[in-house]
C-alpha cells in the first residue's frame, strides 16, 4: 500500500483530497495542529492524524519517513508579509529539506492561479508574491533530468467551490442578512474549479509522476464569471428574495479598501482584506500557457449544476 502525508488535510480541499486518496487505496497521514481540526477525517479507513507543528523541521522530517508521497495544501489567505513568507516559502524550504532527508519520491504542491513563477515579485498581493516564491522554492530544489530530487507537481487552481467552500456559500449567507451587496472588485474575473476536480488532479499527478522536470497545471473551470455575477447565482441558486438576491452596489477601488480595512478589524478571519482586493487586480483566469485539467486526463465540471445542489439545500 503506498504512503501519503497531506499537509493540511483537514482543510477545505485537503478533505476531498484524503478521501480520494483512501478510496484508491493509499494510506493517508494527515499532520494537523490541532487534532479536532481534523476529527471529520478519522471516520475516512487508513487514514491517521498526528497533532504536529509542521513548522517544526524534526517534526516534520519524522512525520514524512516511511511516505512515498507529500502532498502540501497549507496556506493562509491573510496575514502580514511575515505571515505569508512563514506558511508559503519558509514551510515549503522545510518540506524540502525533509523530503530529501526521507527519499521522498513525489510531491504535489497547491499553488494558486495568477502566481508568477518566473518573476514572483511582480505579482499584485503578498498572498501571490509569497505563494510564487513558495513554488520557486520547490522548482529548484527539485531539479530536472537524471539528477533530479524528486518528482514535482504544482497545481494552480482558481477559485475553488463545492459543498463547505468559503466563497458562494458565504455570498448566499451574507445575501440573507444584508440589504444590499455592496462588493469590492466587483468586475474581477474568475474561472472556478470544483473541489472534487482539484482532487482529482491531484491524485492524477502522482500517478502520472515522473522525474523530470517539475510540472505545472492550471486548474479551472469551463466558464468565466465575474465576481458580481458570482454573487448573483449564489443568491439564485439559494432562492433569496424568489432567486434574485441583493442588489449588488458595486465599490470603487477606494472604497473597497476602506471596507477591507473595517473586515480586518473585526475580530476573527477577515471576509476580505486589503491583500485580497489587491489579488483581484488582475484577473483569475487560466492563462493559456500552461496545461489544465484535461492534459491530467479530466474534463471540468461546470459550476451551476453542483452549486445549486448544495447551496439549494440550505
Ligand atoms: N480554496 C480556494 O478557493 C483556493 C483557491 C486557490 C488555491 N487554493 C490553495 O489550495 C490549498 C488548500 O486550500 P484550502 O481552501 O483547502 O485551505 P484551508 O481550508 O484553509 O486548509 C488549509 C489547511 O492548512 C493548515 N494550516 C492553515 N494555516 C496554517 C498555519 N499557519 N500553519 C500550519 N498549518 C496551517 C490547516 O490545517 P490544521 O488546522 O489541521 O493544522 C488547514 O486545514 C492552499 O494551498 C490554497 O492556497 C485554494
């Protein structure tokens, strides 16, 4: 039975990502830093949670010795820059350094969509310069050709949806309690990708895995939205106001940063920083440049028959 440590596994699409690992017959290691984060997993057959800090080097090395695999989702959406640069370049440094210290073969990394490896400081927020610096990181310590240190995926998704996201089901629930939408970076562009999609991927790629050179896909959706038009199917497809949602106002660049700035002041995770809107300033669309889901075998599924599902049954 192959081994697989998943760095945030308990996470969003790290849930997705260890079931489908379990039901093709892996065995599944899930670090967390707090077991509870990850008790919805225990039900989920050869699959074990460890409470460990992965920011701690020998915690991690021993977490991996044993694994074929590492598959990292670990990422934070808001922070300051020494935030950013402890979770998406000093971890993944340390992921290396413990992959080379546990003949680790294969590694899957999450990137995100918009990231620039070439020239990551050229990107509009510190979510994207870090997570590009992050895939540096990894690009170079994997090597390419016979000399080669392990074999490397790094997918980058858009906007994620499915069943538990924090992106329409949190449109439908503001779009019952709110009058009105007022909404930064409302002509933002987006390409969303099913969860089950990015699960997918990332179970194809270690099974398509070689050592060569590191390889890098976009995973998206087949439809562009606006992020308006977002807003609006989340309120139709959760039957707000008989389907027709709030009317969405949409803010100026000014006004959307005050409005981030008063999110970030409210206690608790932030609905939208300053950092986010500064993402939004180019648009989250595949670039054309890179492989996509269909060169890891799989067709995209479209978001309106999936979204209505779960957010109708709210
Ligand atoms: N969701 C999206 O729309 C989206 C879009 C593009 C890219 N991505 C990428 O996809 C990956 C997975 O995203 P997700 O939405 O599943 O994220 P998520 O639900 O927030 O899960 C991330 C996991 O990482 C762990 N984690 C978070 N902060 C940490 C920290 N400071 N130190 C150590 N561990 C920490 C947590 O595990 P424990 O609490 O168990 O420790 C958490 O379950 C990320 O790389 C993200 O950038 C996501």
């Amino acid at each position: 039975m192959k081994k697989v440590v998943v760095l945030g596994g308990s996470g969003f699409v790290g849930t997705q990502v260890c079931t489908a690992f379990t039901r093709a017959g892996w065995q599944v290691t899930v670090p967390s830093r707090a077991r509870a984060h990850a008790g919805h997993l225990l039900a989920l057959p050869s699959l074990s949670v460890l409470e460990v800090d992965v920011h701690d080097e020998q915690a991690l090395c021993d977490t991996l010795a044993g694994h074929d695999a590492v598959v990292n989702l670990v990422a934070i959406l808001h922070g300051s820059k020494q935030a950013f640069e402890k979770v998406h370049v000093a971890l993944p440094q340390k992921i290396v350094r413990a992959c080379l210290a546990a003949r680790i073969g294969q590694v899957v990394h999450l990137s995100a969509l918009g990231v620039d490896a070439v020239q990551p400081e050229s990107a509009p927020s510190m979510y994207l310069r870090s997570k590009g610096q992050g895939e540096v990181v990894l690009m170079q310590a994997a090597g390419s050709g016979a000399g080669a240190a392990f074999a490397l995926t790094i997918l980058r998704p858009s906007v994620i949806f499915g069943a538990g996201d924090k992106f329409l089901n949190v449109f439908a629930r503001l779009q019952k309690v709110l009058p009105v939408m007022p909404l930064a970076g409302a002509e933002a562009r987006f390409q969303p990708v099913w969860v089950q999609d990015v699960a997918s991927a990332v179970l194809r790629s270690l099974k398509l895995a070689n050592l060569g050179a590191p390889k890098v896909f976009e995973l998206c959706g087949p439809q562009v939205f606006t992020l308006r038009e977002l807003v609006q199917l989340a309120a139709q497809f959760s039957g707000i106001r008989g389907g027709r949602g709030r009317p969405v106002i949409a803010l100026p660049r000014w006004l959307g940063y005050v409005q981030a700035v008063l999110m970030e002041l409210a206690p608790g995770e932030p609905l939208m920083s300053r950092d986010n809107l500064d993402s939004m300033r180019i648009d989250n669309v595949a670039s054309g440049n890179v492989p996509g889901l269909s060169h890891l075998g799989l067709a995209a599924a479209s978001l309106a028959p999936i979204a209505s599902a779960y957010l109708g049954r709210k």
